[in-house]
C-alpha cells in the first residue's frame, strides 16, 4: 500500500496543517520526518485553532496514529507541555510513537542558537530560536543525544558529560556566557524519560508492517522547498531536509512505497526570517498582505514578510519533489484585487532566467518579471466547488497550474477544515 508526502512548495507556512488535517480522514497514520519545534502548524476546526509544533497534525483525527520519525530533532520538554496542552483540550496523545533514533534537542543547543545568531549580527538567518541547527549540527558530527539514550542512564550521564565538555568550553570562552552545569541536565532528562519511555518505538519498523498490512502513510513534512538545507536558499534555510528526497531518509521507508507527493503551495508568497525572496512587497500592499492573510509566525510570532506568487519558485518545487499534486492554500485572500501579478521569470543583471540562477549571488539580484491577470471581487469562502470560483479565480488556478507544472487538485478558500474545494482526490 501506498504512502504519501506533504511537503511545502516555498519557505514554510503554505498551510501544510491544514492540508494535513484533511487528509487525516483517509490516512492509518501520519509521521512528521524532518524539523522540530521550529514548525508551526496551524488547524482551525470549527471555532477550535491548534498550533502544533512537534506532533503531527495526525494527532487530531482519533484514527490516526501519529508518528515522530527519526529524522525529526524533538525538544523533550516542549514535546511533554504540547502533549499536556492537547489534553486539556481534550485530545489524548496515548497513540504518539516517537523513533527511538530521533535526536534530543538540548540546553545547549538552545544557548548555541542563540548566542551564534546574535555574533553574526546582521547576518543572522534569523532562525526560531529553538536549537534547530546546532542539534542537527552535533547529529551530523555524531556527537548527538538519541531519543533511545534516555532508556539508558548510564549513557545519557556519559553523552551528556562529553557534549558539554566541549559546548562548556564554547558557551564560556568563545560566546561569554554561563557554562550548563550536565548533573541539572541529566536530572532534567530522566525526568522526561519517565513521561516518554511509553511512546518509544522503532517507527521505521512499525510503518513497514503498516504499509504490507495495507495501511496508508502520510508523511507531514515542516518547513519548506527553499528552506532545504540542500535545495533551498542556502545559508537562509533550516537545518534538514523538508524535501521529498528527505522523507524517505527522515521516515525511515524507502523510496519506492511512496506514490504521491503534494505539495502545499499558497497562492502569494512569505517568508520569515532573513534571505533572498524576489517578489517581496515592502510596500502597502506587503502590507495588506499580511494582515488580510494573517500573516504573523505561528511560533515566533514574527511579522512574515509577504509577496506575489512566483511562478519560477513553484516550477523548481515541482522538478526538485516530483509533485504529483498541488494543494493551492489561501486563494480567498486575493480577492478584492483589481489585478494579481505573478512573476514568470528573473532579469538579473539584464539577463532573463527562467530558472533559479546557479549562484546565490545572481539569486540575491533578481528581480521579477511580472505578467499580471485580472482579479475577483467575489467573496469566495463558501466556495464547494471549482464551478462555484467566479471566471478570473478559475483563471488565476489554471495559470498557476499551467505555469508551476503539475495538477492542482485543492484549492483553499479559507482556514476552516471544510473550507477547501476538491478538484480530485488527494489520496
Ligand atoms: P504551515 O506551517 O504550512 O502548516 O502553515 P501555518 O499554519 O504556519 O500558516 C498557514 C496559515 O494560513 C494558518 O493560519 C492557517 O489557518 C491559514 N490557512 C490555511 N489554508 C488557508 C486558506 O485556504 N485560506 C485562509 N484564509 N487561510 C488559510
Ligand atoms: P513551518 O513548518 C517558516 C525559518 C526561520 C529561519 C530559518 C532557519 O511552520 O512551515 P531554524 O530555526 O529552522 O534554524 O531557522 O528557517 N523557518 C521557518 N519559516 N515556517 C517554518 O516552519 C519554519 N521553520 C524554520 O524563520 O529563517
Ligand atoms: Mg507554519
């Protein structure tokens, strides 16, 4: 049986929760496979808005069983306090299985993050603060604390001792600050061991037998195309791979039980945090952006900086995932536009490129080549279907169909669980 990945088409927040969400009716389970608590997924059902960060968007749909995969970095501590805050509300997280070879986000990790943003002044990334990069940075020099240590104390006391041998030195002499004193940490730790050991898995395992017992998986990635530690706008990205060559990597199945790859993209575009982004609008209507779309950081809060559509982005999403459908987030905002414009294409130093340009230094050039087509005035939220869109919102979807080259088989029309338009199946 088949799985699929959820992946974002431009930096993040395309409205990958929400995508997820209505998925979750059709799916045996859904296993986020990159990321961590720098995500922030959005879910509005009814006069209900969840803003999950480290469970998948599964845990919402009671069926569902949700899955942290092993190429995810989970702060412990934040994981514990989203899980009490769902059960407050009356959703239990019993069902979570979480990779026994998923990496721990530590004190340190945090303190690096923020100690390394503010050296590099003002060219900080910008990142969310929350020990993403430096956990996958000791991940990769294997030097990382495994979810499955904390079934250990004698070997958490021993990594956590060696890692804070060398990150002390760092905090202390390089940065200036307090060193972490490894007894509080270790404390700290076997106390969220107790409330996790239940939920550890080996998840790899467990979703191969599910997919030969013909259950279907999706795969929720965080992030975005152009936030990918390879593919993205490089050193502006995050720290793993939301890509759909990642799931495979961060889920632990392998490529060919994958048969579907959607792709959320929205229908203008936003950013968080520092980097190229041609199309930005730093003007008024940058403004009227935001604020018609919400446009405001689920986790930090932060202004995201808004823009038009850029065909060129999306195009490259499809090519570097193989997406096989699009789901068109946020279509509602638009309307009451005279007229949308949508780049089509770069000039950087008087050249035309259709494509992304090689060099991050041509990248930071670019300027959009705008073609502009007519708006709507209708407002579009109760929209069911394609036939209910007015004439120049049909138009506006087939455009960006045609020009981002693959089907788009959603369309949002706003946040709500049933405010989406079904074009084709997504699963
Ligand atoms: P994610 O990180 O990709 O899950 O996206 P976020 O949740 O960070 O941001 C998307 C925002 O748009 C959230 O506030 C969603 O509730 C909202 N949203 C998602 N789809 C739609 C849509 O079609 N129309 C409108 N108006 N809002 C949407
Ligand atoms: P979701 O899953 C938008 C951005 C940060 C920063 C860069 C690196 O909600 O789409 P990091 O903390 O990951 O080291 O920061 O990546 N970023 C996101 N932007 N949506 C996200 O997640 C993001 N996660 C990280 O703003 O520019
Ligand atoms: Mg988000």
């Amino acid at each position: 049986m088949p799985a699929a990945v959820l992946v974002g088409a431009q930096w993040g927040d395309e409205g990958k929760g929400k995508a997820t969400d209505l998925l979750g009716g059709d799916v045996d389970y859904v296993v986020r496979y990159q990321g961590g608590n720098n995500a922030g997924h959005t879910v509005v059902i009814g006069d209900q808005k969840y803003a999950l960060h480290l469970l998948p968007t599964g845990i919402l749909s009671p069926e569902v069983v949700p899955v942290i995969g092993n190429g995810v970095v989970i702060d412990p501590g934040v994981l514990l306090s989203e899980i009490d805050g769902l059960a407050e509300r009356g959703i239990s997280a019993e069902r979570l299985l979480i990779s026994s070879n998923a990496h721990l986000i530590m004190p340190h990790h945090k303190a690096l993050d923020k100690v390394t943003e503010r050296y590099l002044g003002k060219a900080k990334i910008g990142t969310t603060g929350r020990g993403i990069g430096p956990a996958y940075g000791d991940k990769i020099a294997r030097m990382g604390v495994r979810v499955q240590d904390l079934l250990d104390p004698g070997i958490l006391a021993k990594k956590i001792e060696v890692a804070l041998t060398e990150k002390n030195q760092v905090l202390t002499k390089v940065y200036n600050r307090r060193g972490i004193d490894p007894a509080a940490v270790l404390e700290e730790y076997l106390a969220y061991a107790e409330r996790l050991k239940p939920h550890i898995a080996d998840t790899s395992l467990v979703l191969a037998k599910a997919l030969d017992e013909e259950k279907f998986v999706l795969l929720e990635g965080g992030q975005g195309t152009l936030l990918d530690i390879d593919h993205g706008t490089y050193p502006f990205v995050t720290s793993s791979s939301p890509t759909s060559g990642g799931a495979c990597a961060g889920a632990g199945i392998p490529p060919n039980r994958l048969t579907k790859i959607i792709g959320i993209l929205k229908a203008y575009t936003t950013r968080v945090g520092s980097g190229p982004f041609p199309t930005e609008l730093t003007d008024e209507m940058g403004e009227w952006l935001r604020q018609t779309g919400g446009e405001y950081g689920v986790t930090t809060g932060r202004n995201r900086r808004c823009g038009w559509f850029d065909a060129v982005i999306a195009r490259y999403a499809t090519r570097i995932n193989g997406v096989t459908d699009y789901f068109l987030t946020k279509l509602d905002v638009l309307s009451g536009l005279e007229r949308i414009p949508v780049c089509v294409a770069y000039e950087v130093d008087g050249v035309r490129h259709d494509e992304i340009p090689m060099t991050q230094t041509d990248f930071h050039h670019a300027k959009p080549i705008y073609e502009e087509f007519p708006g709507w005035q209708e407002d579009i939220t109760s929209a069911k279907s394609f036939d209910d869109l007015p004439p120049n919102a049909q138009a506006y979807v087939r455009t960006l169909e045609e020009m981002s080259g693959a089907p788009i088989s959603a369309i949002g029309v706003g946040p709500g669980r049933d405010q989406t338009v079904v074009v084709r199946p997504l699963v």
